[in-house]
C-alpha cells in the first residue's frame, strides 16, 4: 500500500492535514463517525480537547481492528459542534492528533454542525483507509 501526500506550491502551507492525498491499495476501509463514547456507551469529556481524543482513540481503534494503523488513513472528517472553539483549541488537538496518529496527516476537512447525535457530544470524527 502506499500513501501520497500532496501539498501543491501554489496553496496556503497545511498545518495539521494534507491538501490531497494519492493511496494505492487492494482494501478500502469506511471508518464510521465517532464520537467520545466510553465502552458503555457514555459521553466522557467535558472539553473539546477531551472528547476529540477519545473520539479519534475509537476512530483508531476500529481502523486496527479493521487490520489498518494511522498512516493508512486517506481522509477524515472532523464534525464539530462549536467551529471557534475547534480553532481555538487546535494546537492542543494538533498535540492529541501527533501522540494519536502520528504525523502523516490525511486529506480533512472540518464541518460545523448544529448537534450531533448524543448530545453531550461536542465532535465527530469519521473517516476513509486505504490498506494493502
């Protein structure tokens, strides 16, 4: 399998994603929206910072029992319910994200919704693997 990362001259430097990214692989793997849910089903977290790990942590974790790891990772969504907020937390999600998943960043996006589906819920992250 191999990942491409394309962060063409001509647009903005990425900070904390990749512009496009070119995967080549025999397995496609849909990651569903995952939230800060614990094992029992409950939010944890009471900060954006808190939930966003927890909620990659599962993203993650169903990416290896899917057979894939971080750098596999084509694209990801990020939903969250306060857009300034995730701005003004991105440094520290940017540290949660490196710890997580390393530095290979994926193709992102960040879409500001009014709730989520738990209420408690402050993001969602969903995503695409491309493994061999």
């Amino acid at each position: 399998m191999s990942v491409d990362r394309v962060n063409p001259a001509g647009l903005a430097p990425p900070t904390g994603f990749s512009h496009a990214v070119v995967a080549t692989g025999t397995r496609v793997v849909f990651l569903a929206g995952q939230t800060a849910l614990d094992a029992d089903g409950k939010v944890v977290g009471q900060t954006l910072t808190e939930q966003f790990s927890t909620a990659l942590g599962n993203l993650l974790t169903a990416l290896a029992a899917a057979g894939g790891r971080p750098a596999d990772l084509a694209r990801v969504t990020v939903y969250v319910t306060d857009v300034a907020a995730y701005r003004a937390a991105a440094p520290e999600l940017g540290r949660v994200w490196r710890e997580l998943a390393g530095r290979d960043y994926p193709a992102m996006a960040v879409v500001g919704i009014v709730r989520l589906w738990d209420e408690a819920a402050l993001v969602e992250l969903d995503g695409v693997a491309v493994l061999e």
